[in-house]
C-alpha cells in the first residue's frame, strides 16, 4: 500500500503507522477505543464450533491489547443457493454462545451473498490509554510466556486426512475455541512490557514481529514450548500446512537454529494458528509468578518459552 496517505489525528494511539492486533484511540485521560475485525472460512466441521472458535479469534485481539471487549457485530459472507440456512444459523448461535461467554454484547452486523462461507466479527473494547500493550515494546531481560500450546494448524491438517483421533480433535476443536479472556486478566497484575496473539504467522512469526523495530533480539527455549505431542509426529509425516512454510520462508532471514533443534519442530514454531494463545513480555522478576498464577486460574498449558536480550540485529535464536 505504498504511496497511500492514511488519515489520521492526535487522538490515534495506535494506527497504521505502528501496525498492531488492534487499532486503539483515546476518547478521555481514562478511556480509549480497542477496535479489531477478524474473520475467515470454517477451518473445523462443524458449523456450530466453527462459530465459536471465529468469535473467540477474533476478541483475542482486544485481549491481546490488554483491553476489555464490549461489543461485537456479525461479519458473514454465505453460499446461500447451495447451503441450507440451518448451517448458518448454528454458526450464529456458536458465536454468540462464546461472546456471552466473553460478557460482549451483539449490537449489529453485515452478511452477503458469497460462494465461498466465511464469518467473524468486528470487536470494539475499551483500555486505559496508559495501559496500552503493544507488540514493539520488548525490554531487555524480560521473560517470554505463551499461555496456549502450538501445533493446531498441522493437527487440523491431519484432520483433513482423516488420521486425527475423535479425542484429538475435540481437544483441538476445543483448545481453538477457548477464550484468552482468563490470561489476559491475569496478566494485568504483572509487570507486562509486550503482548501479542498467536495465529496465522505461527510462534516465531508473530515474535519476529515484535522484534522488529525494537532494538531487541530473543532467545527460544524450544524444548520449553508447549506443543500438542500429536503436531510433532504428523509434522514428522509431512502434514504440514503450507502456510507454515509461507511464515518460516519470509522470516527465515531473522531466524538462528541450534543443531539440537530438530526440523519437526521448526515447522511447528511456524505453524499456523487459529485462535491460539497470548504471547506475553514480563519483567524476569514476575515470569515465574505469572505462569504460576495462569495454571492456578485454569491455563494449564502456560509456559516460560524464552528471554528478551539486548541485540540491534533483531534475531530469534532458537536453542
């Protein structure tokens, strides 16, 4: 989008100019709007899951901002000629199960006529302008802690192939689903610097968009990412989305692998997320509480995955 001039004014506290999870603008001293859109085509079966795991991307964005979600509204493009309207209806119902869930109210909405089925939601929340947690704003020594496993892209590929369990892929189905609201409450109490989601750019994707610009480089501790076991070995057999290789292509160049780090697990770094979990930047002194205190509040899976250095090239050495 070269060469475009994007309107703008002193109230814009993030834009298009420091690009984001979400856009932010100050209202008040004690308000400002978080405002996110997300939607895609069904990655799940089944419609009515398929609604909740749209809804809950795409409120993760304002969670990621450390803001508060309070209202959604309907974003839907469907196939009505060769649908039933049934299927619609329980994507609906999915998403609006999992925003009462989030305590968000549904205010409105747009819906086409499309060949291809696609929904997801338009999210606006509220934030104390001096609360604001941007993705740029790594500090030397801070602890990095990821609060969902990875590998959902790479499980739901093997779905696809018909050699994922039922066990699997409710788990999956459901892990997909689940809410960053719980993480992103608990975290507020901590000494937070940087929060990003992870999804469609993978772990080291949406890392390497935090580091750049930031005057920092990370180190990975890989054999301390969680990851669903099963994503290793049909990684191993090749069921890999090619979104994966996409993210590792155009970030291969920040990117250092110790030899120990074997390739299954480098794909899985890269796979692509649907509605994964937050990656978060604290202090070194309040690392060990925040994880702590994740599992203790349900996220079970909560781990810390590295550390922020000082390092103007801007890399990821994963070791």
């Amino acid at each position: 989008m070269c060469g475009l001039v994007f309107p703008s004014d002193e109230n814009v506290l993030i834009g298009l100019d420091r690009a984001d999870d979400a856009g932010v603008y100050k209202i008040t001293d004690e308000i400002a709007l978080v405002q996110t859109v997300d939607f895609f085509t069904p990655i799940v079966d089944d419609p009515y899951w398929f609604g909740q795991i749209a809804a809950a991307n795409a409120l993760s964005d304002v969670y990621a901002m450390g803001g508060i979600p309070k209202t959604a509204m309907n974003l839907v493009a469907f196939p009505a000629k060769e649908m039933d309207l049934s299927v619609l209806r329980l994507i609906i119902q999915g998403g609006i199960d999992k925003i009462k869930e989030a305590g968000v109210v549904l205010i409105g909405g747009h819906s086409i006529v499309d060949k291809e089925l696609k929904y997801g939601l338009s999210v606006t929340g509220i934030i104390h302008p001096d609360r604001v947690l941007a993705k740029k704003n790594l500090r030397p020594g801070d602890r990095l802690v990821l609060t969902k496993p990875l590998g959902t892209g790479i499980v739901n590929t093997a779905i696809k192939a018909a050699l994922a369990s039922p066990e699997l892929t409710d788990r999956v189905t459901r892990l997909m689903a689940a809410l960053n609201r719980d993480a992103a409450r608990i975290m507020a109490d901590f000494d937070i610097s940087a929060c990003t989601d992870v999804t469609g750019f993978g772990l080291l994707g949406h890392l390497a968009e935090m580091v750049c610009g930031s005057g920092t480089s990370v180190r990975v501790t890989s054999g301390q990412v969680p990851v669903i076991a099963e994503a290793l070995g049909f990684a191993n057999m090749g069921f890999v989305p090619a979104g994966a290789y996409h993210n590792k292509s155009f970030r291969e160049y920040m990117v250092s692998y110790a030899d120990s780090v074997p390739r299954s697990l480098q794909d899985v770094l890269f796979d692509p997320q649907t509605s994964g979990g937050l990656l978060i930047s604290v202090s070194d002194i309040h690392a060990a509480a925040l994880v702590e205190a994740l599992k203790a509040g349900g996220i079970e899976d909560a781990a810390q995955i590295g550390e922020v250095i000082d390092g103007s090239e801007e890399k990821i050495w994963v070791v």
